[in-house]
C-alpha cells in the first residue's frame, strides 16, 4: 500500500512538472528544483496519510474485506491527503515560490489557499478515479480466477455424472429414484417432481414459476406461492438453495458460473438463460459448489 500512495504522489508531482502552477515557470532551470521539492512533500504526506489512516482511523489494508471496504478506506484517505496536501503545499509555495522581480507573490493568504485547495482537490480526483479503476480490475480478475476454478470443478462433475449414465445403461440399470418434491401452491395447483428434475424456480408476482426437466426438455409451472413459503419447501431438498431474492436453483443442474458487474450467474443444462446470483449469495453459491457435502 505505501508503494501505491507513493505512485499517488508521482501522479501528483507530474502534474506540477507540466502545469507548474503559482509561477514556478518563471523561475527557469530552479523551478525543477522546486517541483522536485513539491514531490517529495507529497511523497511524505502521502506516506503519513495512510499512517494516519491505518493507527487512528483504525482502518487496516485488508483486501480480504472486500472491494467495496477498500473504496471506502480510500474515500477516507482522499480526506486526509486533501487536507494535508493542501497546507503542505500551500506553506511550501508560501516559502519557496516567491520572487517578486518576476511578479511571483505566493504569501499566505486565503486567494493562495483557496487555489491550492482547488489544485490539490482536482488531482485528488484524478488519482482517485485511476485507483478506483485499478482496484475494480484487480477485483474483476480475482473473480475471473475464481470462476475459471470453479467451472474446472463443476466440468469434471458433469464428465463423472455422464460417464455413470453411460455405465448404468450398459449395465440395463437405472438410478435409483429419489423421494419425490410435492409442491403445492395456495391454490389447488401441485406438481410433484423428482429432485434431478427440478431446475431452478422464479418468483414473478404473487406466482412461483417452476421449471423443471420432463424427458429431457425444460418445462414450466406456475404456482401461486410466496417465495419464502417456496423457498422453506424447496430448500429443505439437498443440493436446492436460494441464489436470489427472486430465484431458487438445483445446483446439481449447474454447469458453468459466468461472471457479471452484479455479481455472477450460474448456467444450467437444458436451460437457455442462465441464473443471476445476487452478491449476498454469491460466497455460499461457491462454497456449495467447491463442497456439495
């Protein structure tokens, strides 16, 4: 992390090396000197920024808690630099950056620190949006291994599951036939299904859609229900869990996660569209999928 406030800082002395602000262009070859000076402020000020941010804010660099804590934990840092970066450099130019036989007046006053206010505050965001986009990419490709060994997991599954199919129809043998699922809406509509047969379910309203397989090929239907009664009903069956506010899926009917900005969405056999999962769900959906056990 010092080492990417420490980048935080090179953006910024880049910035004045090009724009050389409050009339360090006119001090010829020294104002290098004086942007060199400017860096290295900065550099300090970002180092004491994220100590202020780790042992008083009590906010430690831990990736572990997610992105959205890391954006949070750098929308506090952007404060405290802001704040400290503007009275650093509004004391240094205060200092350093006067030379009145060239017009050049940086004393202190309330026009210097509103304008240091203003520079340091358009960096601020300039730096802020680069990070941000680094650490969503970072984030992104994280979830991208993640979904790759997954998927890994969920092929070699698919591969044992048809390779036992095949040697049960060599053998003239079928599976034995689980205890069926009776689901019954508050209606008089019911429908009892054999847990490998059930896909995924769909609240749309006051009505559940169900779609499950019948010799080979997605069916639907719909049952007035709650998806919480649904869900109770549902879940109970091994290897059935809620993904969604909205969806209930067979994770044995999973073949491939893809991944998505909202989170990630699970691909079923014989179904076209595949299944959101919402980012509540989405570490239990991986968990169950690495351990069905």
């Amino acid at each position: 992390m010092i080492k990417e406030r420490l980048i935080s800082a090179l953006i910024v002395t880049c910035f004045f090396a090009v724009f050389q602000p409050f009339g360090i262009h006119k001090f010829g070859w020294f104002g290098w000197v004086l942007v060199l000076g400017i860096g290295v402020m900065t550099a300090a000020i970002c180092v004491l920024s994220e100590l202020i941010l780790r042992y008083v804010c009590r906010l430690p660099n831990d990736p572990s808690r997610g992105t959205r804590y890391i954006m949070k934990r750098n929308r506090v840092y952007q404060v405290i630099n802001i704040v400290l970066l503007t009275a650093g450099i509004t004391g240094y130019i205060h200092f350093f950056v006067n030379k009145p036989e060239a017009d050049v007046d940086n004393h202190l006053t309330l026009h210097g620190v509103l304008s240091s206010f203003v520079i340091v505050l358009c960096i601020s965001v300039i730096v802020g949006l680069y990070w941000r986009n680094v650490y969503w990419k970072r984030h992104y490709s994280h979830e991208l291994q993640e979904a790759q060994r997954l998927n890994g997991i969920l092929q070699e599954r698919e591969r044992n599951r048809l390779l036992q199919e095949t040697q049960a129809r060599n053998v003239e043998e079928k599976p034995t036939a689980a205890t069926p699922i009776l689901i019954e809406g508050t209606t008089k509509e019911k429908l009892a299904l054999s847990p490998c047969d059930f896909l995924f379910a769909e609240a749309d309203g006051n009505y559940i859609h169900i779609h499950y397989l019948l010799e080979g090929k997605e069916h639907k239907a719909s049952i007035r229900s709650s998806m919480k009664s649904m869900a109770e009903k549902l879940c109970a069956v091994p290897g059935i869990m809620q993904c969604h506010r909205a969806y209930i899926v067979n994770l044995a009917s999973v073949t491939r996660i893809e991944g998505r900005s909202s989170g990630i969405a699970l691909a079923l056999r014989h179904v076209a569209s595949p299944v959101p999962v919402s980012k509540a769900y989405v570490a239990e959906v991986k968990q169950r999928i690495q351990d069905p056990a």
